[in-house]
C-alpha cells in the first residue's frame, strides 16, 4: 500500500524527494528511502536530478519510470482508425492515423493492426512492449453475444467471430468501449466532470450520442446501449421504428449535425449543399461569432438560428434529466465546440424552462482527441494497477 502510496504521488506531483514523499505519506525518512530504494530496485522509479533553490546540499529527486510499462488507445469510426501509445507516467510517445475507405480496403483486425504497428513505430517500440489496448468504437459490443450493437455505419465490425480474431492477433490484452463513454471517463480524469459522481454528457458530432455516469461509474445497459440517444422519441421528429437499420428520426434527426444546415436555410442563411457535420461546425462558428459580436437584443438569422437548434437539443436533454437528474450536463463534439458558450447558454436557459432538475450545464474541456484520450486513460489505469503491485516482486 505504501508503494501504491507514493507511486500515485509521484504520478500527481511529478519529481518528489525522499522527505516531501515522507511528509506526503506519512512515512518516516528511513522508510521512505527504503520504499524508494525497493521501487528503483524493481524499476518502477528513477532518480532524476536534485532539488534546488534551498539552504543545504541539494536533494536528491525521483520519479516513474517511464520506461516500466506502455498502454496504447484506439479511436475507430468508419473513416479512420486513430491510435496512440503512452508510457505508464501519460506522456503520449506514438500516434498514428489509418484512413479507412468506405468499401473494400483491410478489415476491422487488419485496421486494428496496422494502426496500433503504426503508433508502436512512432515510438520505437514493438507490439510486445504494449501492456494494454483499449479501443473505443461507436455502439458497444453486446456481452451476451460478443457482436457490435447500435453501429451499422461501421464497415466490417459485425461479424459473429470479431472479438476472438483480435484475441488471437494482438498479444496483450484487449478492451472495448463506447467512444463517447470514453469521451466521459476523459472528462471525468482530465476535464470539466472531475470530482462529478453523477453526470450526463452529451456527444454532438456527425451522430448524437450521451454517457451515463451514475454513482462515479459508466452506466451501460444491459447489452451496453445505454445512451444511444439518438434513437430517443422526441417531439418533432418521426418515430425510429426499426432500429437495427439506419434511418431517421428521433432526437439525431432532431438534432443531428445534418439539422444545423436545414435549420440554417429556414432562417435565410445561404449553406452549400450538402449536410455534413462540417457544414454543421462552420455555421454554429458563424453563429457564435455573430453573436458575440451583437448584443442578444439584435436577433439576426444567425441568432435565430442558435435558438432553435438549442431548443431542439434541449427537448432531448429534458428526458435525460427528468430520468437521471444529474448534478452536471457536459456539451462535447465539434458541434457543441463551436456553438461554444452562446449556444451552451441558449441550451441551459431552454432547459431550465423544460426540466424540473437545474443541473449545470457546461462545454467540455478535453477537446484534443477526447476519445483517443479516454482510451488511453482506461488502459493506463488498468496497467498501473498491473504494474505498480509488488506485493510477489
């Protein structure tokens, strides 16, 4: 427990001496070096330089070892595979991107492979010194059956034997979650959940998607579909009858990226054709520019234009919250990102006249690769819990 002990606050602190981790633990001098002494030993420690600035000879300072173990992350959607390496401390060493076409090209083990070999190169590693993998893929893998659910946008994924055929290429363990669950767990570590035991976050990209946390813990559902909000009847939009196949309706046809360039053509705003995400991102930009700009008073296309879609996310919202009553709601994906704080403000007046609950409403704050960093998270945390015990060492 000691050794846990002064690891962690090493991690939190970064270089300590043998007396702060004596005062930070609690631990006397003499066992603090010994503690030290046991963890350099085993190569979970180093010694890195000396204090200075004080009275006295200079002290000397240690730190994780880097080098002691390696965890990698996975973001895949149907256009690309992003993958990371990090070293047990968090510093990311690897990255890379494999671009994935749309029909054809390598399936989804392939993909996994070359891109995982692709972040392990950048960072002169192997696949050996890979401790764990987490990847994060849209919809979630039913643990009754193994298969993907709730993603038939994803090319390749849905075979019955998917999960072993991983097992069998990739030498260390492998986990798999939800990408916007991973966006939660990120903001929850690193961002604008930290200390939250209960919020709702809400993912606003090209699909709409929401994670649970309840109690500090994800809540995923009995076959790990809990916040494929997308499906969510909503007033306003048509019914989602057959789920299993792509269609529209519900909250995503509500309020999906593809309604921002809709909603952006009622009100007179000229939008090139098309619906994507993309066009979604540079009209709230303009939207939030503008606003900025003008006084609330002065309306505009622009401004009618964050107010209706703030309605129609907010509708969506007031379910969530009339279910779960959470003390936070976290706006995250490009979309929420670019409305940034006018449209987060339209959000939260709207929900505090359709919700009986008043939770705070706010943009995350992990906003470079959220996914890729939510995965590497839950894959560190696990390593370290592997090889930070020396309790048989």
């Amino acid at each position: 427990m000691n050794d846990r002990a002064a690891l962690d606050l090493l991690l939190e602190h970064g270089p300590l001496s043998r007396a702060r981790i004596g005062a930070l633990t609690g631990l006397s001098k003499p066992t603090a070096s010994q503690l030290l002494a046991r963890l350099e030993a085993v190569g979970l420690v180093v010694a890195t330089g000396t204090s200075r600035g004080r009275p006295g000879p200079n002290a000397q300072l240690y730190e994780v070892n880097p080098r002691a173990a390696y965890a990698a992350g996975l973001d895949v959607n149907p256009r690309r595979v992003r993958a990371a390496v990090a070293d047990v401390t968090g510093a990311v060493v690897g990255e890379f991107t494999l671009p994935t076409p749309r029909r054809g090209g390598p399936g989804a083990v392939r993909q996994v492979t070359d891109a995982l070999d692709g972040a392990v190169k950048a960072a002169g590693l192997t696949r050996d010194d890979v401790h764990r993998v987490v990847i994060g893929t849209p919809g979630a893998f039913d643990p009754s059956t193994g298969r993907l659910r709730y993603a038939s946008h994803l090319p390749g994924w849905h075979g019955p034997a998917l999960l072993e055929e991983l097992a069998a290429a990739l030498p260390m363990p492998v986990e798999y979650e939800n990408d916007v669950n991973l966006v939660a767990v990120a903001e929850q570590r690193l961002g604008a959940a930290a200390a939250h035991r209960d919020f709702v976050l809400l993912w606003i990209e090209e699909g709409l998607g929401a994670a649970l946390v309840l109690g500090g813990r994800l809540h995923r559902g009995f076959t790990g579909g809990a916040g494929e909000v997308g499906f969510l009847p909503v007033p306003g939009a048509p019914l989602v009858r057959n789920v299993a196949r792509t269609g529209s309706g519900g909250f995503q046809e509500l309020a999906g990226a593809a309604a921002v360039p809709r909603l952006a053509r009622e009100w007179g705003i000229d939008v090139p054709s098309g619906e994507s995400a993309e066009a979604a991102v540079r009209l709230l930009r303009d939207a939030a520019a503008e606003a900025g700009a003008v006084s609330e008073a002065a309306g505009g296309a622009y401004g009618r234009l964050l107010d209706a879609y703030a309605t129609r996310l907010a509708t969506g919202l007031a379910a969530l919250v009339a279910v779960l009553d959470p003390a936070l709601v976290v706006l995250s994906g490009d979309v929420a990102v670019a409305g940034g704080e006018p449209l987060r403000g339209r959000v939260a007046a709207e929900l505090a006249e359709l919700a009986a609950a008043r939770p705070r409403l706010v943009l995350g704050s992990v906003r470079e690769r959220p996914v890729l960093r939510g995965a590497l998270e839950v894959a560190l945390a696990a390593t370290r819990d592997d090889v930070f015990d020396t309790s048989a060492r």
